[in-house]
C-alpha cells in the first residue's frame, strides 16, 4: 500500500478485520517539480519461486526527479536511477546471485535506470511510458499509476504519493539464468512484477 492509503488490522474474538485509513488530499493541483523520498518509497519486484511461491526484492539505493503537468500531461518526466547492488531479497546468498553476471552483472552495469518518453492521464489514473535499462540493455515499458493522495509532512514539505504496478518478462533484458527442477518446471520465474510505492517531496520554484 502506498504512503498516504495505509491499512491497519485489528483483531477481535470473533475474527481479524482490515480497517482502511482515507487518503489525504493536501494539493488540490500535484503539478510541480518532485524528488523521491527514499525513505517512504518502495521500488520492489516479486518473481515465482521453484514454481511454489515467490520472493519478493527491492532496492535501497536509488534516486529520482518527476515533473508533474496536470494541465497537458505527456509534458510530464519522470527520471529514476537504482544502485543495482542495493538489491535485497532478505537472503545473502541470493542477494549476491543476482549482483552477478546471471543477473545484474553489476560489475559492468551498476545502475538501473527509468526514463519516461510519454505520459498520460485519465483522472487519478495515469500511464508513464518509458526506457527502462537492466543490465545494459533498454527496452520501453508503461507503468500504471493510481494517486494516493497528498500531505504536508511535519517539517513542512508537500508530498505527493503514488502506487504502481507493471509485469515484465526478465529475459527481454537478457537475465536468462534459470534452473530445471526434478519435478518439473524451473527454478526462476520469467515473469517479474514491478511494484511501486511512491513518496515524492515537492521542489520550490526556481527563483529568477
């Protein structure tokens, strides 16, 4: 869930209940000029496990910048560079996989990189078209944003924040690496879900 559409569950004898908090909506108008809040924002990925489950990741290392237009939307940007080897999937040994050559190949291609090429809206909807480079490769994709809502934090900045998703196959950025199980099927999922949980912190204008 994104920053500003939090859930909380409580339990009672009867049964747990899921209670959802309203969204916040401190800026009538989002345009402006954006960085990332690293520190509310999620970048993170989940893929099939051994055909059973899956393990999800994200990132650590990562900054970003997003020009909003309300008004004439495709004028809108969105710039975003990760530290591959900020990658953490709660296991080590995993964790240093993919930072290899199976994978990230970090050693040669140290950053992942998203910019956007086209954007548009459809009330709190929108569509951010953009080049995504993994492991120096670049391919287009569209990630689907819904608005979260927006607020002035305790030390006076305006944040804005946004939820998104997109689904892509791993081997068009040539991380090919998998494994055939006894059973059947493979080890790694093709298929690797792009989830986005987004803290962006309003900019001043520019004074002239």
């Amino acid at each position: 869930m994104g920053l500003f559409n939090r859930s909380t569950k409580t339990t009672t004898p009867e049964a747990a209940t899921v209670v959802s908090e309203p969204s916040t909506s401190f800026v009538s108008d989002l345009a402006g000029d954006y960085v990332l809040d690293p520190s509310h924002t999620r970048l993170g990925f989940s893929a099939r496990h051994a055909m059973v489950t899956k393990v999800r990741g994200n990132f650590e290392d990562f900054e970003g910048t997003a020009h909003v237009d309300t008004t004439t939307p495709a004028n809108s940007k969105v710039d975003v560079t990760i530290q591959a080897a900020s990658v953490t999937t709660g296991n080590q040994q995993r964790d240093g996989h993919i930072k290899t050559p199976d994978f990230f190949d970090i050693e040669n291609h140290p950053t992942i990189s998203f910019t956007s090429t086209n954007v548009k809206r459809d009330g709190s909807e929108w569509a951010i078209t953009g080049d995504l480079t993994i492991n120096g490769v670049t391919k287009p994709v569209t990630i689907d944003f819904e608005e979260t809502g927006s607020a002035k934090d305790p030390y006076g900045n305006t944040c804005i924040g946004f939820e998104g998703a997109t689904t892509i196959d791993r081997t068009d950025w040539n991380l090919n690496f998998n494994a055939t199980l006894e059973t059947g099927g493979v080890l790694v999922g093709e298929k690797v879900k792009l989830e986005f949980d987004i803290s962006a912190i309003a900019q001043a204008p520019a004074v002239a």
